[in-house]
C-alpha cells in the first residue's frame, strides 16, 4: 500500500507539471505559435521531461520485455506521451498545446463535426464549438497582419473546391455538392526594394521588347547546357547509388554538389 500511495502522489505531481507546461487559452495560440510549433518537439521538451515516472509506467504496459530487447524499430514513446496529453486534457481543460494543432490538423484533412467531437470526449481536440471560435481568433490575426502590414507584398489568386455534406436539403435553389472558385492571398516580399517593384519600367520595357528569335531567347547558351549536363550527371549518379545493389557501399562524395545557379543578390 506504501509504494502504490507513493507512485500515485509522484504521478499525481509529475501530471501536475504537465499540465502547467501545456497550459494556455484560445487567444495564445496565433499563426506564429502554428508555424514554429512541432510535435516531436512539444512531446519531448513539455512531457517526456516532465513525467518520467509515468512514462515508464506506460511504456511497460505498451510493450513486454521481449518486444523492447528485439523490436528496433517499433517504439511506443510516442503513443505512450500523447497518452499523458490525453489525461493532462482530462484533468484541465486548459491544457491545449497538443490538442489544438491536433485539432487544426484533422479539421484541414476533412474530419467531421462528429469525429471532432469524438476525439474531444477522447482528449485529443478540443470541442468543434472551441474550433470554430479558434478559426475566427485565427482569422482576425491574419487580417490584422494584412493591414497593418507596411512591407512590400504581393497578391496571388489561387483554386478552392468547397464540398458540402450530403445531407444539404435537396431543393431547386439549393447550392450544388462541390462550389469552386478562386480566392486572393497576400504574400510578404521578404527583403523587398520598392524601386525594383515600379510598374512604369516594367511597362515602358514592355512596350519597346523586341521579338523573340530562336538563337538568341530560346536556344540554350553553352553555359546553360554546360550546367544541364552536370545537373543531369549528378542525378544519374544519385539514382545508380540509391537503386542499384552494386553501389549500396559507395557514399556520396562531396563532388556530386549541385553547381550553384541564378546566385541571389546581396542583401536578399
């Protein structure tokens, strides 16, 4: 009874670390914090370090002692931390670093309200309710960063398919299964000159081009076969020593380098 009482107040203690270490709001999680956030990352730094005990608890009962001697390939600290997520998220609902990327990640690969919200009753994701309010918290970053943006940028367009359930009230004016159309995006120019984005040049040179020939616009110059011939070398090269048996002991040498082409100028 001594030592189940002891083991149960360290685990109680180390969930008590994880849950800190996972904790936070709706209104932490930006596009920033998504595009720096990794998975092996948040596990290995806010849980394997933070519950060592039941961790090893865990991957005792995940694996026998005869699987973890021969088996090198499968490992189950994986499944074994987001086991610890799960209950850190049963224990505080604020405990979301791992279920919202979770979350955002199964919403974008076309999971349902209902699958979300099994995964939620799970520990997994947070309530599709919360998704929603996350969207439009996510949303309003993005449009406050458009405007208050005073970098150069650059507006693109591109496609979007938006499929709708089936079961959408079948009528005349109801919308079809699958809407497409195009949106608009704002990229950052990164290290952009606004003197090399003037649209007068551009169209001043565009008025007196003169027209394309053969020889001297769409032949390839020596220096450009020169460099397809290398290019085409080292890839033959890579294919022989990655497929065939006979080359499975040669390594890589430092010379089957890519030459360098179209250098970027200085301070791009």
């Amino acid at each position: 009874p001594h030592a189940v009482a002891y083991i149960s107040l360290t685990v109680s203690n180390e969930m008590d670390a994880v849950k800190e270490a996972l904790r936070g709001t709706l209104d932490s999680v930006t596009p920033q914090f998504l595009l720096t956030w990794d998975l092996s990352t948040t596990i290995q730094d806010k849980v394997a370090r933070k519950a060592p005990i039941l961790q090893h608890i865990l991957r005792c009962a995940s694996q026998t002692e005869c699987a973890i001697e021969r088996n090198k390939i499968k490992d189950s600290s994986t499944a074994c931390n987001v086991i610890i997520t799960q209950l850190a998220s049963q224990c505080s609902h604020h405990s979301i670093f791992l279920t919202v990327p979770f979350t955002l990640f199964v919403w974008t690969n076309g999971a349902s309200k209902q699958t979300i919200e099994a995964l939620y009753k799970c520990g997994l994701c947070i309530s599709f309710t919360s998704l929603l309010t996350l969207l439009e918290k996510l949303a309003a970053h993005c449009l406050e960063h458009a405007q208050v943006a005073r970098q150069p940028h650059m507006m693109c367009y591109d496609n979007i398919n938006i499929s709708t359930l089936i079961f959408v009230e079948q009528r005349s004016d109801a919308p079809t299964k699958v809407q497409s159309g195009t949106f608009a995006i704002l990229y950052e120019v990164r290290n952009g000159n606004r003197d090399h984005m003037r649209l007068s040049p551009m169209l001043n040179r565009a008025l007196n081009a003169t027209p394309l020939t053969f020889n001297t616009d769409v032949r390839p110059t020596l220096n450009q076969m020169s460099s397809f011939l290398s290019q085409l070398r080292i890839h033959i090269i890579d294919i022989l020593l990655e497929t065939c048996s006979n080359f499975k002991n040669y390594e890589r040498p430092d010379v089957l380098q890519h030459s360098e082409r179209r250098k970027m100028p200085e301070g791009y």
